[in-house]
C-alpha cells in the first residue's frame, strides 16, 4: 500500500488505519499557507484537494463527480444500477490554521470503506455514496453548510451575492472554480434517491477520551445561531477628543464582546458563545475607531435555551450600545435547530460498535456538522472517532492511528449491515 506510514513498522498492521492516516496528510499539506493548514471554500488549494479526493473515488472503484457547489460526489453501484444509496461523507474544506482530521476522516475513511468492498467485491441491494462537502466551516462567506444544503435543495440563491473580506463575491468563486453559479439547483438530490446519511467524525471534544472509548454513538447535533455585528461610532483625533466625548466603536465592541462572555460565563446551563473575527477601521494608531464587524457563535444544548439566550444577548448588547451612543446592527447569517439522530439508523451504529467488541456508549455532538442540513433529505446518524485532548479547530488536533482503525472498521460493519427504514422495522 502506497501510503502505508513509515511508523507502522513493527507492529501489527491496520489496514484501513494507515491508509486513512496515509491519506490524511497526504490531504494536510494541501494548503494556503505552507505553514499552517488553512483550505478555504473555492479557493486554489480547494480544488486541489478536490481533484485528489476525486482520484481516490476512482481507485476505490466509484464513478465520481464534482457537482455544482463543488462537492466531491462518488458512487458505487449497487446489485443493480440506479438503486437509491446509502450516503456517506463529510467535509474536505478546513477553518484557517485548522487541524488536519475535522472533516477529511469521515470522508477518507468513508472512501477505503468502500475501497475496501470494491476488492472483495461486495455488493448491496442500495448504491453507496460518498460525498466530500465542499463548505461546512462557513470560514470565507459567513453562511455555512453550502454544500451540503446544496445536496439537500435548501440553498439559499441570494448568498451567491455575498462577499468574502476580499470584496469576492460567492458567484465570482464558484466561476473561479470553474463552476456555474447560475446552476447550483443541479446539486440537489432527492429525499427518494437517498435511503440515509451517515457521517463518521473526529469528536473534536474530551469525552471518549474521558471515558476511555475509542468511538461514539452521537445522539442530536447541537443547533447553533450566528450573527454578524456592525458597530458604528465616530472616527476621529486620537489627540484631540477628549475621551467623555467620543464615539469609540472599537471599545463599545470591547464592550458587547465582554458582556457575551459574562452571559454564556454565567448561564450555568451550557450555553457557549464566541467572538472569532473582529475588523476595526479605519484602522490606525493616532484614530478612533468608527466602525467595527464581528461576529458571534452562539450554541446551547437546546433550542428553546439558544434562542432565549439570543434574545436575552441582543437586547443587552443593544442596551450597551445605547447608552455609549453607538450604532448597533446585528444580521443572522445562520441558524440552524439542533437534529436529533434517527433511532433506528442510531441502532445499526450501535449495533457495529458493538460488533467490533466496544461498548456503545452515546453522545451529543456540540460541533454543526453536513448532518444539520442533510435531515432535509434524510434521516441522519453518526460516528464519533476519539479526539487526543479534546483539541480541535487547532493543529495539534489529533486522532490515534489505532482509532481511526476502529472507526473504519465501525463504519465497514454497518454498511455491510446496513438495513433500510423499511426493513429495519
Ligand atoms: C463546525 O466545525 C462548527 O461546529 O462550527
Ligand atoms: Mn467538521
Ligand atoms: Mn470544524
């Protein structure tokens, strides 16, 4: 094998691990920056990696395909052509400095699966696929979750003319890509040609780390709601105002940013927020800052405490921003409800974790993942792979190769025994 890692050599082989680990960096080092791993949606390095996820597809013994929003599409046939298929995917577009698992192990894993029945060549009364996201991180256009609501026929036309901080819009990268913009309903598929999605994926938390597991059972994925803020004061004379009189929009938001903090600080009930970008102009030393965008992530175990708790942000934030004489915009770029997994496509997980001799062992995901927007379209499960640390959304992100096996081997085993809705009662 190929890719089989150099530090495999004496003990005893994983198959399907190494490959994916193999696989895993061989994706990594596809990059913006050569330092750091950073692959945005529609960027040079995304269709780089498009194009390897394609070839893998291929050697793995699927007809593959890029589809309109740039999602990596690979089928493999069932006992028959044209069967509706068991899906399978993840992500392959990355956060800016991210950790190299969040997204490529379920898809690569899901393509030596398939790999893997293709030379003992297995085939089932359904097609599989795999689908290889093409935005899940929502990182370049502020909306997320393109590709895969692409797939499931909600994406919203009117994103197209959003902007990246570069002033592209969203229709001008997709041409860049080589792509038609104006085609993006060609993506989508329907709920009949789909039996189920299931998503295997790094945890990116501590808990089967805690516990000693190597995978998960995932129960619900956690909604989330984001909101871009504009604050608007007064520029001026860093010299000369003296500062009772200024309109700072850069310290207001230093402000409002605290105050978010303090309320998920103190809710006590598990509501999380953060404030990942912030951008100040005009920008310079000797000047007030007059206006400020940021963005908040808001996320809470349940819907009706993430909306309230929105609501309760909103209006002291807004409060805030009154009394400091400062113009305060806030625009929902995303919301999404938390989706419970299907219980009976949560069973057949189970029941491979099971298999493979773990103990099954269910929890929630507070991660969005394709799943969020796929339950359009079908019902939804999910494996959950051992995190090191609890770290993700950080390079030092990381899975134990021996881990990976057992996902693979996880995922292997429920295909194998993949029972449709209708048959599985
Ligand atoms: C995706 O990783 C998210 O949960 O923001
Ligand atoms: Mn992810
Ligand atoms: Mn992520």
């Amino acid at each position: 094998m190929s890719e089989t890692n150099a530090a495999t050599a004496g003990r005893q082989a994983l198959p399907l691990g190494d490959e994916i680990v193999g696989r895993i960096n061989r994706l990594a080092a596809i990059s913006e920056a050569p330092d750091n791993l950073t692959r945005i949606f529609l960027t040079p390095e995304h269709r780089g990696a498009a194009d390897l996820i394609l070839a893998w597809m291929v050697e793995a013994g699927m007809s593959a395909h890029l589809d309109a929003i740039g999602n990596v599409c690979g089928r493999y046939e069932g006992e028959r052509p044209g069967l509706p298929c068991l899906m399978l995917g993840s992500h392959y577009d990355t956060v800016r400095d991210a950790g190299k698992w969040d997204g490529p192990l379920g898809l690569i894993t899901a393509i030596s699966c398939v790999a893997d029945l293709n030379r003992r060549g297995r085939r089932f009364p359904f097609a599989i696929e795999v689908t290889g996201f093409a935005d899940e991180e929502g990182v370049r256009f502020a909306s997320t979750l393109l590709g895969s609501r692409a797939v499931a026929g909600t994406f919203n036309e009117r994103v197209l003319a959003s902007k990246d901080n570069a002033e592209i819009s969203m229709r001008e990268a997709l041409v860049q890509f080589g792509l038609d913009p104006e085609h993006i309903g060609a993506a989508a598929r329907a709920r009949s040609e789909l039996l189920a999605y299931v998503e295997l994926h790094i945890e990116q938390g501590p808990v089967l780390e805690a516990k000693g597991l190597p995978v998960g059972v995932v129960s619900a994925i956690a909604g989330a709601t984001r909101m871009a803020a504009r604050v608007t004061g007064m520029a001026g004379h860093a010299g000369t105002v003296p500062m009772e009189l200024r309109r700072d929009a850069l310290a207001g938001a230093a402000e409002l940013i605290c105050k978010i903090e303090e309320l998920c600080l103190t809710d006590g009930r598990g509501l999380v927020g953060t404030v990942g970008y912030i951008h100040a102009t005009p920008g310079a030393t000797n000047v007030i800052p007059g206006q400020v965008h940021f963005t908040i992530d808001l996320r809470a175990p349940t819907d009706v405490h993430r909306n309230r708790a929105v609501a309760d942000i909103v209006r002291q934030i807004e409060a805030i921003a009154k009394r400091r004489k400062l113009d305060l915009r806030l625009d929902v770029t995303h919301e999404n409800r938390t989706v419970p997994c299907a219980p009976w496509l949560k069973a057949q997980v189970a029941e491979a974790v099971a298999g493979e001799g773990y103990p099954v062992f269910e929890l929630a995901s507070g991660a969005g993942h394709d799943g969020m927007a796929m339950v359009d379209i079908a019902d939804v499960a999910m494996v959950f792979v051992r995190c090191r640390g609890g770290i993700s959304h950080h390079p030092d992100e990381d899975v134990e190769l021996a881990d990976a096996d057992a996902g693979a081997r996880v995922l292997l085993r429920l295909i194998e025994n993949f029972r449709p809705r209708k048959a599985a009662g």
